[in-house]
C-alpha cells in the first residue's frame, strides 16, 4: 500500500473517530427531553431494566394538569441505546377505560412501574404501586403485570398486600405477642415507640402489608426483592420475591422502622448494597439519604445525605425525589442517579435529574452538573 494510501485511511479514521466523539450528546438534568417524536419524555417516578445491551425506561404516563397525577393512560415504555437518543416504545400497560370496577380502572393512582426480566420463564414482571380509584392514598397496594415482550403489551395481573398472615424475618417473639391501643396518637413519644416496635405490622397482619413508593432489585444470583415503604410511610420492608418474581416468598424484613423513608433506589457496588431514597413530603422535595448493607435482607447502616453542593442543593436533591439508580453499560461499577422533578400542578411537566454517581470514601456521592455526558466516567 502507498504512503498517501496510509495517510488517507489514517485521516478517515481520525475523522470517523472525532465524529462518534461529537455523537455523544450531554443530559441537561431538569429541561425538556425530547424522544425521537420531539416530544418531552413521558415517564416519572421510572425505572431502568437493561436488556440485550439497550436501556428500556418504564415511567407513569402523566396527563396535563392537577388531574394528570392520576393514571389516565398507563405505564409509558422508552428504549435507548446510549441515553440520551430515546424512542417512545409506547403504552407497555394500559389502564382499564371500559369497567369502573377494575383495580387498575383509569383515574386510578399507578406509581413508580418498575420491571424485571426473569432468564428461568422467559417473563418480563412489573411491579408498581397501586392506588384504587378515588380512595385517596388508603389502599397502599402493590401491583403484578406480565409480557412475553419487553416492550409489552403487559397483561394486568393482581394486586394485593404482600405478606399477608406472615412476620417480618427481624420481629422478635415479644414483638409479636405485643398489643396495642391502635387509636393512640402515632405521633407523640408513646405511639412512636408503637410504631418502631411494630404497631402496624401488627395492624396489617391478616390483610397484608402497605406497600407504597417502590423498587425491585434483582441481584447476581437471579434472586430478585419488592422493597417498598409500608407501615403508613413509617418503614420501609425488603421482600423477597419468589423465583418466577410474581410473588412474595414470605421472607421480608423491616428497615429503618418510623424513618419515613419514600422512593428507594438499591444498586449494588464492590459486593455492597446501597440504598439511596427520600423523607416524605408529598410532591415537594426534602434531603436525600442513603445507606449500606453486606446483606440486602440487612442490617442496614445509614450513611447521611448523598448530595454534596451549596445548601439548597443538599436540602432539596437538586430539587428531585429518587427514583432509581442505572448501573451504566460497559462501564462497570459506574452509576447514574435518577430522580423526579415533580410538577404536581400540571404533572406531564415532570422533569429529570440525572447526575453521575461518585464516591467519597465509601459512600456514593452526587454532585450537581448542569450539563454532563457519559465520557465523565471515562475520566
Ligand atoms: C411522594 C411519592 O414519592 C410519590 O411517588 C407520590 O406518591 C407522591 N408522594 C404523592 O404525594
């Protein structure tokens, strides 16, 4: 081959090179992110399965206005290769138009979809929370659908109060052989008492569980847990699933009693598992937290607030709620932290924050960046 043959691949080469460089583009944490449609990402509260090397990003469907908090359409699908090119895969599952009875009717509250593949049935699992119509925040149930294809359709299944007629693996025999005045006020030193040893445990024994604000996790040995917070917001309970992910095994524990942890994150680093999660103030955000455990099933150690930045930054997480925590393809023992910007005023507004995840000392830190891309964490 000549030598200006030579130079001319080399030049092309470095082109093509500096062209995938210019590819990259960056994630603007809080302005409108447009899918392939041009139109701004409709998926809040979401969650992130990675599936043959593609992100495919679950989320609440969100209509305009107050009302646009309710489910009006369902769980919206999104697919990715790279993070930031998203293409609107559609309605994965569709609340119900035709029949008020149904638990999955429209107006209903559907939360925080969440889906797992399982390698042993060949299903795609999702779990959400589950709200019925017009009742408010009092139902707090958690809800099964199931597809044969990523993307969906996904086929409404059940929903339910886990747990039912089954202790908490950390309850001891006196907590429960404990009873209760349940009308005590929850709130003053004795009803708080009430409360970590177990009052609404109790309460919810024979019916089941709360299960509100949630995640899944499966880890690397393909078992896979519902972590949710129960107990009126005031605990959250790690579940194990059983081996098909459509249902509680029976074994759960009881993490932070009366912390009032909402919007759990867990992702895995180094044979540790982190959780990042939320105080509870409704739409408006508060200071993130975080912990660690050698176990999932704990003991779990608190490790303060992950944000790092000016006061406003730490106190409101940038001014989300997590959602979930992406572990980045190719880049391992790489995260993003996914949170929600909520506008509870005209809901499909939802905005998000996602930031790269470091860490100081042990403990995973985020950092607010305005504009950042994935070659952060080439660094
Ligand atoms: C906070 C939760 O994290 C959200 O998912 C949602 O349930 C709102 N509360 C409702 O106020």
């Amino acid at each position: 081959m000549s030598k200006k043959l030579y130079i001319c691949i080399f030049a092309l080469l470095s082109l093509m090179a500096c062209g995938a460089e210019q590819e990259l583009k960056s994630i603007i944490p809080g302005e409108i992110w447009p899918d392939n449609n041009g139109e701004h990402i409709n998926a809040h509260g979401g969650g992130f399965l990675v599936y043959n090397d593609t992100y495919y990003w679950f989320g609440e469907h969100k209509t305009a206005g107050k009302a646009g908090n309710r489910a009006n359409v369902g769980v919206s699908c999104y697919s990715s290769k790279n993070l930031t090119d998203w293409t609107n895969e559609g309605i994965a599952l569709r609340v119900v138009e035709d029949n008020p009875q149904h638990d999955i009717t429209i107006g209903c509250v559907l939360e925080r979809p969440k889906v797992i593949y399982n390698e042993k049935t060949g299903k795609f699992v999702m779990w959400f929370h589950l709200e019925l119509k017009d009742q408010g925040y009092a139902a707090a149930r958690t809800a099964l659908a199931v597809a044969d294809k990523v993307t969906g359709p996904y086929t409404f299944v059940k929903s339910l109060r886990p747990n039912a007629g089954q202790w908490p693996l950390n309850f001891t025999e006196e907590q429960k052989n404990a009873t209760y005045d349940y009308s005590i006020n929850r709130w003053n030193n004795e009803g708080r008492a009430a409360v970590i040893n177990g009052m609404f445990v109790m309460r919810d024994f024979e019916g089941g569980q709360m299960s509100r604000d949630m995640t899944l996790f499966v880890d690397d040995d393909g078992k896979a847990y519902h972590i949710a917070s129960a107990e009126d917001n005031g605990t959250i309970h790690i579940r194990e699933l059983t081996d098909d992910y459509q249902d509680f095994t029976g074994r759960y524990v009881r993490v932070f009693p009366d912390k009032r942890n909402e919007a759990p994150a867990i992702f895995k680093h180094n044979n540790k598992y982190y959780m990042f999660s939320s105080g509870c103030t409704g739409w408006k955000p508060n200071p993130g937290r975080s912990a660690v455990a050698d176990d999932i099933m704990g003991e779990w150690t608190e490790l303060g607030n992950f944000c790092r930045g000016t006061d406003k930054e730490v106190k409101t997480t940038f001014g989300s709620q997590s959602t979930y925590v992406i572990p980045v393809i190719g880049e391992e023992g790489q995260f993003i932290y996914c949170g929600d910007r909520w506008r509870p005023n005209n809901a499909i507004d939802g905005r998000y924050i996602w930031l790269p995840i470091t860490w100081e000392d042990e403990k995973p830190v985020v950092k607010w960046y305005s504009q950042w891309d994935l070659s952060f964490f080439e660094k």
